[in-house]
C-alpha cells in the first residue's frame, strides 16, 4: 500500500518523479496495475459480498467498496490499454491507487476487529479451567477417577484438600475451609460442614470432603457464568451496525447520482469516455478512504498514548463507550482494597508481649493454609519455634505444643470449644485468638485494606457528577463498614450472577454504566456492562473478559480512562466531520454540476481531494500523541 501510494501521489503532490518514471509511463502503469491488483485479490472478500449484497438489493459499504474501485480499477485497466497504445499522457489519469489503498485500509480495520475479538474466545477457556477435566467418584466398590462430563446429579464425590471442588454439589462428609474467592468474590475462607453447599470451582484448602452433586457439568455454576460471558460477548455491539445503516442509504443514493450523471452527459455531450469519467469520479470521491481513517487511526494514536500511560483499550468501541459512561460500579475486594487481609492491630493480656504472641501464632501457622497464616508468619519478626502434636480444625483455628505449653491459633467457636474464656470479645469481623494452656492471652486483628488513592478516585467521580457504586460478595457487615469509609452506595452478599443482574438493573434506566473488577466472579458482569475495565493484577478471566485494562496498580488510573476517551471521542468526531466534508464538497462537483461555470473535478483530482482529506485525517488524530 506504502510503495503504491508513494507511487502515484509523491509525483502528484510534490511535482519531483523520484524515480524517473514518469518517462517510462507504460512501466509506471503495469507497476501501479500488480500493486492494486494484489491488494484487491487480498481483498477479495469484499467483492464477493459487496456485489452479491448489490443482486440482493441489500448494499452495504462493501458494495460501495467493491463498485468504487472496481470501476477505479477498470477505467484505469482500459487507460493502460490506451497507453500500450501510445497515448502515454494519459498515465497521469490512473487511479489505481484509489482501488488497492481503500482495499487495504478496510481490510486493516477488519484485522483490528477480528484481533479484538479473541479475548471472547480466551475469557471461556479461562473459565472452563475452572472445573477439573477428572473427578474422584465414590462408587460401592472403591474410589475411581472419572471425566466430569460423566458425573449426574446425586453422584458422590471425593475432594482431596487444595483440590478444586468440581460441581456444585452439598457436604456429605467432612468439613473444611472452602476458598470461594474466585466465584463469590468473598475475602475469607468459609467453613462448609455437613449439610453446606459448595461451589463448583471453589477450592478445598484443608480438609477431605465428600459432597453429593446437585448439578451435573451443563448446569453448573461454571456452565452458567460461561454461557453468560458468551452471550454478553455476543450481544455487546451497539454501533457494530451504524456503517451499514448509512450504506443502507447512502450506496444506493452514491449508485444512482452516479448513474444519472454519467447519463445525463452522454446524452449531453454523446462522449463515452467522458460519461464514463462522470461515473468514475462520482464513486471514486464517494469512496470513503477518509472514512475509513476516521476512527481507526485515532484509535491506534489514542490507544498507544494511553497505553505509555498504564491504559489498555482493548478496541476502538471501548473508547467510544468510555466517553459516555455516567455509572461506574466497583467490585470491592482487590479492586477498591488490597485483596487480602492485612495484620493491623495486635491486642495482648497478662505479661506476654506482643512480639512473643506473634511468635507463638506464627510457629503453629506454619502447618496450616489459611490465608490469615501467611500474613501471621511474615508479621513475626523471631525464629519459629519448634511445635509439636500439631493439630488443625478446618474452619476454627490450629492448636499444638511449644515450648511444653498447648497453644491455640483460632477464631471465637474454637475458644469456646475448649472452654477457654475471652476476657472481652472483639467487635471486629477478622479476628484470631491466642491461648496459652487454656488461657486467653490476646487476639490478632486483620483488615482488608483500602488501596491507596480509593477515596480521592470517589472523591473526584463524584465531583464530576457520577453515579457510584460498590458491590461485593463479601458479608454485609465488612461490606457496610468499607462503603461507609468510602462514602459510596453499596451492594452486598452478591453472586456473580447477581452482580449481573445488577448491572442490567442500572442499564435498564438508560445509564451507561462501567463495571470495574479483577476477579473471575467479574467476568460476566465485565461483559454485560457498557465498558468493563479490569485491573492487569486481577484474574486472566477478567483481564480477557474486561474492554479496558489497567496494567498499573495505581486505581486512580480510572479517571484517566474517561478523560482519554472523551478527547478520544470529539478527535473522531473532528474526523468524521472532515472526512464527510470532502465527500459533500466533492460529489456536486463530480457529477458536473458547475462544469459550465468552470467548475469541475476530473477523477484524478478526485483521487488527490481524497488524499487531502485522510492527510488532515492523520494529521488530526496525531495530535492525540500528547494526552
């Protein structure tokens, strides 16, 4: 495409024939007709159903292509004839360049949609990984590992700990810390005992379950979040169809002004060639190669600038959409907070010191796979300690022997358990207690905190006239204490399904609304909102599911993703304006209109009015390189 513009339109601009071509027309000619004639064969797609719309009576912008340059391509394909034939001026009247450029530049903008379109594919092969391909079933006669497309509702399954729960299904023996983070988008583990309901997809971090299957692979929680993800895919395409409304009428009013001109001055002036020149120029003008800059080249200016900046617009719609959002809700854990639980305050009774308290927890966490454990190690700042007769119960706490002394690790249920009195139970929602031979001596307290730059991103939002809302899968208590510090709507003990649901609610009273989240329990609502924005630390599901990614873990990074889009918006709009400009001033003049007043574009300089205007065009867009 380069070589052939360079071609045709170097000479023609600057009057300097870089090459000396221009005195060998008939090698310039066939030079131009190889160049052209590869692009439109790469672009062959275009003519087949532009013109089997056009027999259809059903044209769209691939009939205006397709007819546009073929008559290009054909009138310049008989002025090289003519020029084999000797009349070698006439090599300045070829517009080949008009056929293969607009091929080529529609068929860009087609590899940027179809490469847009993968994540859609990459989101639901992230979420099938979800369930394990192989299943433990207990059967009379042992324990045998089966596909879980064979497993039928009433089926009894054996879950090992860390293994993922493969099908929703009730707790029929057994108890453990279920982690149900990546599906229900809770902080902590929930304890599950018999007669609980699990989670396909959640993971089992400490016990060995065996749970009874409610619901076979095709209904499953899984199933239903992948069948919403595609069918949200699906539906999200609002102005995938506004070109093809405009052809709807604008191709057949470009065919018929054409035809009408070329007619009227036949039967004007009984020149063929000139009748045919009417024609050509009309469709050649008409031609949008300015409109197929418009958007396209803004949105790579754009999406580069914004990328330098931490901003991943996955496609141009995404910008589009941003500009006009008026609802942002947020996911809130790993999203408005950190995503896990920060040791904040350690509380002590009697002698013992802080620093031995955090000793004597850390040393029993290291057998145990809470979550709490991790952050309880990497808080104590001295040796571990040996520990013995280490025992864990799922769901309540860890308790063993240091230092010729039970110690017990856990939540309130096991304190009672063990008789062992609280001096002053703590209001806190993520407390863990310490004992010391049945002696309470202190508790840890943990918080999921706030990410910095949260509360001035709300702030700001709010300022600006948004609606604002947190939703979570959290429990309403640790969910109301965040919303109220934030001062920002919430909802709370909501399912990824809900969180859907939700998003439809809001949707429903005609606000554009943008999801923003990191985990997989994001996915669908990533999809059914206007624009998902996903943070590049969160779950691959989201990264694929969302339109825009943030790649920094700075949240205040959302505010620019609406500044950006804005600017975004009014450049292709700036665009569009020029590119129609060109096109409305062009046509009359094409058609000869003004041809006996002096006024009159040959198709040639149709071909340069048409460069003209994707210059300006380019040269509009490229101001977004500073935003």
């Amino acid at each position: 495409m380069t070589v052939l513009l360079f071609l045709t339109m170097f000479p023609m601009l600057t009057g300097f024939d870089l090459w000396g071509l221009m005195n060998y027309p008939i090698i310039l000619a066939y030079m131009e007709l190889i160049l052209s004639l590869s692009l439109m064969i790469l672009g062959k797609d275009f003519y087949l159903k532009g013109f089997k719309s056009l027999f259809l009576l059903q044209p769209n912008m691939d009939t205006l292509i397709a007819l546009g340059t073929s008559f290009a391509f054909v009138y310049s394909l008989y002025l090289t004839i003519l020029i084999n034939l000797g009349s070698s001026h006439l090599v300045h009247n070829l517009y080949y360049e008009s056929a293969g450029v607009i091929v080529a530049l529609v068929m860009l903008g087609k590899y940027f949609e179809a490469f847009s379109n993968k994540r859609t594919v990459k989101a639901i092969e992230a979420l099938r990984d979800l369930t394990p391909a192989l299943v433990w079933l207990k059967e009379r006669n042992g324990i045998f590992e089966k596909p879980v497309e064979f497993i039928k509702p009433s089926d009894i399954l054996f879950v090992k700990a860390g293994e993922r729960i493969p099908l929703d299904a009730i707790v029929v023996k057994g108890e453990s810390l279920i982690d149900q983070a990546l599906i229900s988008g809770e902080s902590r583990p929930i304890y599950k005992k018999v007669g609980d309901k699990v989670i396909g997809g959640s993971i089992n971090l400490d016990g060995t379950l065996e749970i009874a299957v409610e619901k076979d692979y095709l209904h499953s929680t899984v199933a239903d979040m992948i069948s919403l993800v595609n069918e949200a895919q699906l539906s999200k395409a609002p102005i995938a169809y506004l070109a093809d409304k405009i052809a709807t009428y604008f191709v057949p009013f470009i065919i018929f002004i054409a035809l009408i001109s070329s007619l009227v001055w036949w039967f004007k002036t009984h020149d063929e060639g000139f009748a045919i020149k009417i024609a050509v120029g009309v469709l050649v003008i008409a031609c949008p190669c300015a409109l197929g800059l418009a958007t396209p080249t803004v949105i790579l200016v754009a999406s580069g600038a914004a990328a330098k900046k931490g901003i991943l617009f996955k496609n141009g719609e995404a910008l589009q959409k941003a500009a006009d959002i008026e609802t942002i809700v947020f996911d809130k854990t790993g999203t408005l907070t950190q995503g896990k639980s920060k040791l904040t305050k350690v509380k002590v009774e009697g002698s013992l010191t802080t620093s031995k308290l955090l000793q004597y927890a850390a040393s029993l966490e290291t057998f145990s796979n809470h979550p709490f454990a991790k952050t309880i190690i990497e808080s104590n700042g001295l040796p571990l300690l040996k520990a013995s007769q280490v025992k864990e119960l799922a769901g309540r706490g860890i308790y063993g022997n240091i230092d010729k002394q039970v110690v017990h690790v856990g939540n309130v249920a096991m304190m009672k358990e063990f008789s062992i009195k609280i001096e002053k139970e703590e209001k806190e929602e993520s407390i863990v207690y310490v004992a010391i031979d049945n002696k309470y001596h202190g508790c840890l307290i943990f918080e999921d905190i706030i990410k910095t730059g949260a509360k001035e991103l709300i702030a700001d939002l709010k300022a600006k006239g948004r609606n604002l809302y947190m939703i979570s899968g959290d429990n309403l208590k640790i969910t109301k204490k965040l919303a109220n510090e934030l001062e920002i709507d919430y909802f709370a003990e909501v399912l990824p399904k809900e969180k859907a649901d939700i998003i439809k609610d809001i949707k429903k009273s005609g606000l554009k609304t943008a999801f923003i989240g990191d985990g997989i329990n994001d996915a669908i609502a990533l999809n059914v909102a206007d624009l998902g924005i996903a943070l590049g630390s969160g779950s691959d599901i989201a990264i694929e599911s969302g339109d825009v990614l943030l790649l920094e873990e700075d949240i205040k990074k959302v505010e620019e993703v609406f500044i950006i889009a804005k600017k975004c918006l009014r450049n292709i709009k700036q665009n569009l304006f020029w590119a129609f400009f060109y096109n409305t001033l062009g046509i009359p003049l094409a058609m000869g209109l003004f041809y006996n007043q002096g006024y009159y574009i040959d198709p040639m300089f149709g071909a340069l009015a048409m460069s003209l205007s994707s210059i300006c065009v380019v040269s509009n867009a490229l101001r977004l390189r500073k935003l």
